[in-house]
C-alpha cells in the first residue's frame, strides 16, 4: 500500500515539472483533508446566510494555488500549509465583500459572524482575526505562521515545525505565546477597545 503523503508529494513534483494530468490525480486524494479543513472554519447548519461553504472553499483554494502559476512544492505539508493561506485569503476577501455589501445599504443587514469555529472556545470574526494576525505578525512573524498553519491548515505542531524548518518545542512556544496574544488582542476588540 502506499502511503499517501509520499504521494501526494510525488504528484506535487509531477505537477512542479509541469506534468498537468497530475493535477487532477491529486485532487481526488487531497480533497477529502482539504474539505475537513474548510469544513472545520464553518460551524452549525448556518442562518441561511452564509453564501461561502466548505466545498466552494476548497474549490477556491485549488484554483488559487493552480490557477496562475504551476507552483512548486517540497512536500504535502508544504502544500498545506499554502492552502492554509490561500483559505485565509479566500475567507478574508468573502467576509469583507460581505462587509461591503452591508456598508452599501443594497442587501439585507446580515449579522457578520462568518459561522467561523470559534479561536479557544470563543466566537472569532475572521477580519478580527487577520487583523490581529497582521498585527501579530510584526511581534513575531514566525508565531503568526504557526496560527496559520495550526487554524487555517489544521497542521499538528510536528508538521508545522517540518514546513518551518525549527524545533517542535519553538513552535509549542510560539503556540502559547500566539494564543495568549490573540485571545487578549480579540477579547480587547470585541469589547469595543483600540488594539
């Protein structure tokens, strides 16, 4: 049997060579982690609201890594973790065109809680979050990549030390630090303070 993750590493070189018909060999066997990933932003059925779901997520995603470019990837934690990014763009640019659209008076108020998972146990507004995370990231930018990568791309802290190249017990700190910052920086915006 082989073993998925080199697989998925060898059709990533395939593709990196330029190989397209790797593309959609990968798609098939990646899609069910990337969907869980999308899966795991959204919470409850939804108020009727939401227009963003995780299938059209992951759709988003694959064409934002391949749609370009053919990039070029190490590994399959590598190709997570820029999927990881390519969701936080996507959900990111949806929430502030939602935003947008209620500043303009020509929809329905819609409240802006994105049926994100909630950060620790708490409701997270993905805005706040990008914002606290580009606020975080001028502190430490190593920390912000470890929220990315543990929130957008569900990478466990050995995968994340892999696609970062440090020590397990770097990330478990950074992991902490990260945590505790973002808790306060988001507990001190929803109460209506300056972060």
């Amino acid at each position: 049997m082989t073993d998925p993750s080199h697989e998925v590493t060898l059709l990533l070189q395939r593709i990196a060579a330029g190989d397209r018909a790797a593309g959609d060999q990968l798609l098939p066997i990646v899609y069910a982690q990337l969907r869980a990933l999308a899966k795991g932003h959204f919470r409850g059925p939804g108020d009727g609201a939401q227009t963003l779901q995780p299938t059209a997520l992951v759709h988003e995603a694959f064409l934002k890594i391949f749609g370009e470019r053919t990039p070029a990837f190490v590994d399959r934690e590598h190709f997570l973790a820029v999927a990881a990014s390519a969701m936080r763009t996507i959900l990111v640019d949806h929430a502030r065109a939602r935003a947008a659209a209620k500043r303009g008076g020509y929809h329905a108020r819609v409240p802006l809680d994105a049926l994100l998972v909630p950060f620790e146990e708490s409701a997270c507004d993905v805005l706040a979050l990008d914002d606290a995370l580009g606020r975080l990231s001028k502190i430490s930018a190593q920390a912000a990549q470890v929220v990315e990568l543990r929130f957008f791309g569900g990478l466990e802290q050995t995968d994340v030390a892999r696609v970062l190249g440090v020590s397990v017990s770097s990330i478990e700190r950074d992991w902490r630090m990260a945590r505790a910052w973002l808790r306060r920086e988001l507990t001190t915006d929803e109460a209506g303070g300056v972060a």
